[in-house]
C-alpha cells in the first residue's frame, strides 16, 4: 500500500488575525452600535470569552479594527509618496496606490466612512495626522504643474486632494447601494473626473485653410489667320440705295 503524501494546507490565521478580521468586516457593516462582541465571537467560530482573552472591551476591539486600518496605510503611504515625487506620469501614480489601497479590502473606505460620521471629533485628529504627508506631497506636485501651466490655475490644491479622496472613499462605500457598478468601472470615471478637472485641454490649433485652386479658365477662341479667311465663304450683303429722287 503506497504510503499518503501530506497535503500541504494554507497556515490557518491567529485567532487575533480572524477576529480582526471579521471585526473590520461587521464594524463596517452594522457600525458600532449594532455589532455586539458575541456576533464577532460567532462570525469566527469561538466563545466570546476566548474573544475577551485577545480584547477586553468592545472598544478596544474598536480601536484595534482602526489600528490596523492605519497600519495598512503606514506600508501604502511611502508607495504614494514616491508616486508623487517620481517625475513621470505622478498623477497615474498616486491615484492607483490610492486606488489600490482601498481596493484591497473594500471593507476600509466603508469603515472609514462609518468611523467619520459615527465620532468625527475623535477621527479628526487620527486622520489629519495620517493624511498630512501625503496631502502636502500632491499638492506640491499640483502646485509645480500650474507654474508650468499644464494645469488649472484657479484649483486649490489641498482643497482639490481632500474631495477627490473623499469622493473616492464615499464611491468605494456606497455606490453599490445606488447602482450595481463593478468597483473598477465606478473608480475609472472617478478618475476621468479628476483628470478632467485638473489637467487643461491643449488649445487646438486653428487650421490654416488651403488655398482655393484657380478655376479653369476656357480656352480663347483662336484668332483667324489668313489661311482661314481665305477659305472662308463670302457672303452678299445686299443694300438698299435711296434714289435721289426719292422724297
């Protein structure tokens, strides 16, 4: 009898990784207020009191869902900070880490979203601290490019990063409640929208109209030679003479 082969099996996360994660997911969902420890201990498949092992409370659960959130993007931001520094094509650059973070759990901009109108005094101060780098980056890019005139001259700069982040969000969190658009057709005419907004359209060049050719003259009848006149028949003209006696 031939000896089994092991298969080999993914490692099965922590149980703090499956809490987190199933945490972010409800949080998101339901918000604060309608999501209990004990649907978070179902979701995983464990006792609540094993969920109090890992998490004391129902707001450290909250805050260490948020910790982890800002964590991704602590990795994510030094990519978009080289986006924007990187001299070619930056505004490509940035909006697809932007893009890619939030697409990577769609769970965050809901969460985001959530965390912001649930206590938006307390979020304040965390996402000012952890958007300023990045804000003031683009920003300066935009700046560079209207002292170069390839774009608007009357956008404001950080003005212009802070609603195109937040449409991107507020697209990532809601708009399959509107309509059901894939994620990735909803983020391209976002994205058409942002361009269109901040790059000027080259001036099209007013083309020289081709001059008229000249119109064909007819050809001149030719002038009778003396050959021709010759061969020419004669005809009589016939005139009337007056008689001198004639009144």
């Amino acid at each position: 009898m031939a000896p089994r082969t092991a298969t080999a099996r993914r490692p099965r996360p922590d149980v703090p990784t499956r809490i987190l994660r199933e945490a972010t997911r409800l949080l998101a969902e339901r918000g604060f207020d309608g999501t209990s420890l004990q649907d978070v201990a179902d979701a995983v498949g464990i006792r609540k009191p094993s969920l109090l092992y890992h998490f004391p409370s129902k707001q450290a659960l909250r805050e260490a869902v948020f910790a982890q959130m800002l964590g991704h993007w602590n990795v994510a931001l030094p990519r978009i900070l080289r986006a924007a520094t990187s001299g070619e094509d930056q505004f490509e650059g940035v909006l697809d880490e932007m893009v890619r973070f939030f697409t990577e759990d769609a769970d965050r901009a809901r969460l985001l979203l959530r965390e912001a109108l649930d206590r938006p005094r307390a979020m304040a101060a965390v996402i000012r601290q952890h958007m300023a780098p990045w804000v003031a980056s683009v920003a300066g890019y935009i700046r560079k490019g209207q002292a170069l005139g390839a774009l608007h001259a009357d956008i404001d700069p950080e003005a212009y990063v802070i609603h195109v982040t937040t449409f991107l969000v507020s697209v990532l969190a809601v708009q399959r409640m509107i309509a059901p658009l894939p994620d990735g057709k909803a983020v391209a005419e976002l994205l058409r929208m942002a361009r269109a907004a901040l790059f000027k359209v080259p001036t099209p060049v007013a083309a020289t109209p081709a001059p008229r050719p000249p119109r064909p003259r007819a050809p001149r009848a030719a002038r009778p030679t003396r050959a021709t006149r010759a061969t020419r028949p004669r005809t009589r003209t016939r005139t009337r003479t007056r008689s001198r006696g004639s009144s």
